[in-house]
C-alpha cells in the first residue's frame, strides 16, 4: 500500500468547538482509521498521555526531530511547536490500517494537503463565539491568560474555513458527529476511490 492509499482525514477548528470528541466518534465508527498521534512541545494536560495523546517532547528534542526531516508538517500554535511525523504515516501502513484521523491546525492542513492532495479536509465551527468561551472556560485546565489568546486565536483561524472541502458547525453533537461519519463514508464512494474496482468488473 502506498502512502497515497490511505485515507487521509484532517480536521481542524478553533480549539474549544468539540472536534476531540467529533474525532474520538469518527474513530469509534472506522476501527479501520487510526489516530494521527502528533508531537507537541506544550504540557500533558489532565488525563492526557505520553504516547496515546501527543508524543510530548521538548524545544530542543522537536527543533531535532524537525532539522532531520521527521515531520510530514509542523507550525507553531498557540506558542507552541506541534508537528505529524512521517512515521505516524508509515505506522498507520504497517499496521494494516485503512487511513488516519488528523487533529491538526489549518497551517499543518495546508501543508499535508499540498504534500497529499488526496487528503480530506474538514473544519468544525463553534454554535458561535460565545459558546466556545464557554466551552473552553468548562474545560478548567486552562489559566485566563490562555483562554484569552485562544479566543483572540478562533477569529482568525475561522478566516480560514474557505480552505477546508467540507465544514461541519457543531451546534450538536450527534449530528455533528453523524455529518463527519457520513463524510467519511462518503469519501469511501468517490468515483476516483472505486475507479479500480469498475474497471474490474468491465474486464
Ligand atoms: P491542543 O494544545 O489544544 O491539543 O491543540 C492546539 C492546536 O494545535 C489544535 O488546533 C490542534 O488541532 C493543533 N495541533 C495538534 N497537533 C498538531 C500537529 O501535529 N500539527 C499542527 N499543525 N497542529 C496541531
């Protein structure tokens, strides 16, 4: 299988508009898909786990692994380093899944998708600004300091939906989380997916 075989599924959003739980029931209803574990150089939070969550790293280990050409893309958000490795791709291959789910800004989207046009790009949009205040308030491990660059933040990457194949706005999260499915399952269909098989059956 080639890297350009697997499905390659990013979804980005303003943090607080629920994209880590749209993801986690994307995973659930695709155990063929894979999480994309990205590393980071900001702290573990909460419950969050080296390995499972992000691969938490230091400035000087991420500035190392990126000089080698680890990362398929990296950006700095919210101060801090946040990068997909090659490896995650190659991971995915090796163990026989069909794809993987990124949860990565609209920087890091950009650059997969030039690197991998076939890539599928989604943005998740809060009900509406002050929802997601609320939201990222409710969450209680941030300081005020860094709610409120994450809030300044959410403007200008909701600039960003135009670049993005489909938006979902998350205003309820069954729906939301059928619509990115039902995206998924609709990116399976795709003329240029099952070309190969109708051409079998012509032979
Ligand atoms: P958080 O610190 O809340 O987990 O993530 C902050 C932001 O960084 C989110 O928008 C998330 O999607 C983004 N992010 C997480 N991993 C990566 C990555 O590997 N690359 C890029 N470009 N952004 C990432």
């Amino acid at each position: 299988m080639e890297l350009s075989d697997l499905q390659l599924i990013i979804i980005s959003s303003p943090s607080g508009a629920g994209k880590t739980t749209l993801t986690r029931r994307a995973l659930d209803a695709f155990p063929d898909l894979t999480f994309s574990i990205s590393h980071t150089t900001r702290a573990p939070r909460g419950s969050e786990r080296d390995g499972v969550d992000y691969h938490f790293v230091d400035v000087a280990e991420f500035e190392r692994l990126r000089d080698e050409g680890a990362f398929a893309e990296y950006a700095s958000v919210h101060g801090n380093f946040y990068g997909t490795s090659v490896n995650e791709l190659e991971r995915a291959r090796a163990e026989g899944k069909r794809g993987l789910i990124f949860d990565i800004d609209y920087q890091g989207a950009r650059q997969i998708r030039a690197k991998l046009p076939h890539a599928t790009t989604v943005f998740i949009l809060p009900p509406d600004l002050i929802e997601l205040e609320r939201r990222l308030r409710g969450r209680g491990s941030d300081d005020e300091e860094t709610i409120r660059r994450r809030l300044q933040k959410a403007r200008a990457e909701i600039e960003q939906y135009a670049f993005f194949d489909y938006v979902i706005v998350n205003d309820a999260l069954d729906r939301a989380a059928a619509d990115l499915i039902g995206i998924i399952r609709a990116e399976r269909c795709k003329r240029q997916i099952q070309a190969l098989r109708a051409e079998a059956l012509l032979r």
